[in-house]
C-alpha cells in the first residue's frame, strides 16, 4: 500500500505548480482547487476505509499505516471546512432568496440522495443474506446508524444543515450574530455526541471546521491582507504546521483534538495559498466526493463477504475497478433526482 501512496504522491508532485515568494494564489478557494483538494484527501478517506477490511501488515504497508495513524480524522476536515465556506460566500452572494431555499437545496437533496445509496446498500445486504433489523434500517436512513454504508458524516453534515438554516433565519439581518450561533449550536451537538457516542469521537471531534469556514469567509478580506504584509504569511505558515506536529501526540484529549483538527484545516489552506494542484483525475474525484464517499464500501463488503480480504491488493484492485464505473451510474442517477427536486415550485 505505501507503494500505491508513493505513486499517488508522485502524481500530486507532477501536477504541482507553486508562485513566487512575495506572491499567493488569488483563487485558492476557486471551485477548481477546493475540488482538486476534496479528491487527494478522498484518496485518504479511501484508504482508511479500505484498511478497515483488510490486514496491512507487510514491509511494504508500514509507511502508509504510519501516515494513515497519524492523519487520523483530519481526512475530512477540508470537506467540511469547504462546506462552511461555500454555504456562506452563497449567503452572502445570494441572500434571503438562498436560505430560503436552502431546506430543499440542501438538506432535502442530501437526505434523498443519501436514501437511494441506503437502498442500494440493502439490496446488496438481502443479496449477500444480511437482513438488517427494521429499526436499524429505518435509522439508517437518517444517518445514526450504518447497514454497511458509511453514516457519521452524512449525518454530521445533515445538522450542520439544520443549524444554518435556523441559524440565518433567526439572525437574517446580523451575519455575525448568525455565525455565532452556528458556532454555539455547533458545541451543542459536540456536547451531546460526546454524552451519546463517547467511545466514537470521529462523529464529532472535527465539527468545528464547519463554522471555522463560515468565519474564514466572513473575514477573508482581512486575513489575506494581513498575510500579504512582509513576511507574515511564512510566519502564519511555520506558527499553525509547528502547532500541528507538536499537538498530536495530545490530541486523545477532545478540546486538543478539535483544536488540532482547525491547525490542521488552517495548515492546509495556507498552503494552498502558494502551491496548485492541477489533476483532472483529482478533480473529478472532488466533483464526485459523495458518491465516492458513500459507495465506496460497498464493493469492499461484497469482496470481504467472499474472503478476497485475504489477499490485500487483489481486493484494492477490484475495489477500485468497481468503483469508478458504480460512481459514475451513480452520480447520473443523482443527477436527474436532483433536477426533480429542484424543478419543483
């Protein structure tokens, strides 16, 4: 595995341009680049779902299980962290007219697309003669409970959601009033996921990064004028990636962990303030991350139930030969319920 991330990395490093000293990329958030950032870290999620069914215990594994470890949930803190701030440049771009309809865009679409994977995933359980309990299915739909998909953070995703849209309807004409209520109920859910999922920290030790990108948005004028200034963006830079190395050995405590996970977040967008990437298997793999996201176990349950587990790199080969084709159908599929949706008065 190690020599599959070798070679991934090796792609990014081909694919990679960086400016001058004194220069920062203007459109580091652009659509193209936060896509091209969801796919390289989707090739992180995939590989720690993959590791999740098979035995990576050879020479050639230890670096990748090393990185892996040591990522650790920090995989999806840009996905979130992106969807703070795409929902809120669109509030601000687009006002009253977009939180409006943001329970149908939004949370309506995320709820439907996610049932039809859920559907997709119990065939495949009465195929493979796993009948799921009714109320474990029924539940699954919401996202709190798995029947072989991936759930956590669909779920997470659908309360942040909710927590927008009350949030901006409350405080339609105080932005940051609104945001602050964001990120209070934000720590209302990371109290009550703690008390209800305490062994499980992933459902909620990343949450902040949502309204770490709402609040990047709202003050990104003044941030980047600030890191413009001499040499404050390297200063920026060697500050957040020293606090990053010299948190996570800590990060078994929650408060260091969400601390951690925002370093981490902020890491990475400095960074992309001086290096693109230009992949369009990486952006494709950004445009698609749902699909990946979501139905990428399912060919790894179907080669596990047939004991292809036992050979490591014959069940990530069938992985990935499955996958792509399955995502593709599927994002057609997404494509014309979504369009429905939407169509609708």
């Amino acid at each position: 595995m190690t020599l599959f991330l070798f070679a991934f990395i090796c792609l990014c490093i081909y694919c990679t341009e960086t400016v001058s000293k004194h220069t920062l990329y203007t459109d580091y958030l652009s659509k193209e680049n936060t896509m091209v950032i969801r796919g390289l870290f989707m090739f992180f999620v995939f590989g720690s779902h993959y590791s999740q069914y098979v035995e990576l215990h050879g020479i050639y594994d230890k670096g990748f299980v090393l990185l892996k470890s040591w990522l650790g949930q920090a995989v999806v803190t840009m996905f979130i962290f992106y969807s703070g701030y795409g929902v809120y440049e669109s509030i601000k771009l687009k006002g009253k007219e977009y939180i409006s309809a943001f329970p149908r865009r939004r949370i309506l679409i995320t709820l439907v697309n996610y049932a039809l994977a859920i559907l997709i995933f119990l065939c495949a359980d009465l195929m493979l003669g796993k009948v799921p309990k009714a109320t474990n299915i029924l539940l699954a739909f919401t996202g709190w409970t798995s029947i072989g998909n991936s759930n956590w953070y669909i779920f997470a995703m659908l309360c942040l959601y909710i927590i927008t849209w009350l949030s901006f309807i409350v405080f339609s004409k105080n932005h940051a009033a609104a945001l602050c209520s964001v990120t209070l109920l934000s720590l209302v859910y990371v109290i009550l996921m703690q008390r209800f999922k305490p062994s499980e920290g992933w459902w909620y030790n990343t949450f902040f990064c949502y309204a770490m990108g709402m609040w990047y948005s709202f003050c990104k004028e003044s941030i980047e004028e600030f890191l413009r200034r001499g040499g404050h963006y390297f200063l920026a830079l060697f500050s957040v990636s020293f606090c990053v190395l010299l948190l996570r050995p800590f990060t078994k405590h929650l408060i260091i962990y969400e601390t951690w996970s925002l370093l981490f977040t902020a890491m990475v967008v400095l960074i992309t303030m001086k290096v693109s990437i230009h992949s369009r298997l990486l952006y494709w793999c950004g445009k698609h991350t749902f699909e990946l996201y979501i139905l990428q176990r399912l060919p790894m349950m179907i080669l596990h139930n047939f004991h292809i587990d036992q050979y490591p790199y014959v069940f990530l080969l069938l992985t990935l030969a499955c996958i792509f084709p399955m995502v593709y159908l599927f994002s057609k599929l997404l494509h014309m319920v979504d369009n429905k949706i939407l169509s609708v008065t």
